[in-house]
C-alpha cells in the first residue's frame, strides 16, 4: 500500500467532509439533504485519487481505497455528531457506507487511465 497516496487521498477527503459539516451546520438543507449522498461521494472521491496516485495492482486500490474513503467519512462525521448535527448512529453506518464508497472509487480510479 502507497503510504503517501493514503495520506494525500484522506487528508483531501477529511477536508471536504469536514467543508460540508460545517456547510450542514448552518445551512439546513445541506445537512438534511446532502450529508449523506455528497458524504459517499466524496468518500468514491477520495477512494479514486487514492487508486490514481498509488498506481498499484486491484487489490492495494481497492483496499486503501475503502481506508480513504472510511476514515474520511469517520473523521468528517464524528464532529458532527458532536455538534449534534447527526446521530450517534451514523457514525457507524456513514463509516461503513462510505469505506465501501471508497472501495468502489478505488474500482473507479483503477478503471480511468
């Protein structure tokens, strides 16, 4: 696995996760509509520049694809639910949701030359 592309790919998709958070925070309709599509999508996101940058076999970008993406959206979800803009819950199911996202960007990013 390509340390520094993990590092890259999570790093960019914390700080877009954390960009909508706060976006949610005092936007209504951002968190009641979009946390969770645009979460996912952001975690495909990271999961894809991941495969992109490592430039490994399907296994090592389908793997730190879905490590991308999970701990982006781990690390996105978790202040929001300490501001009490998401239940408890979601930090589990975004999780897991969001590191199989990542594993399909890695899929993704493998399959774009």
């Amino acid at each position: 696995m390509d340390r520094t592309a993990l590092i890259i790919a999570t790093s960019s998709g914390v700080i877009a996760q954390l960009a909508m958070i706060v976006a949610g925070h005092y936007v209504p309709f951002v968190r009641e509509k979009l946390f969770a599509v645009l979460g996912m999508l952001l975690s495909l996101a990271a999961g894809a520049l991941y495969a992109r940058l490592a430039h490994g076999g399907w296994p090592p970008s389908l793997i730190g694809g879905a490590i991308a993406g999970g701990a982006c959206a781990l690390i996105g979800i978790a202040p929001s639910v300490a501001l009490g803009d998401t239940l408890a819950m979601i930090l589990v199911f975004g999780t897991l949701g969001s590191t199989v996202a990542g594993a399909a960007g890695g899929a993704i990013g493998k399959l774009i030359p």
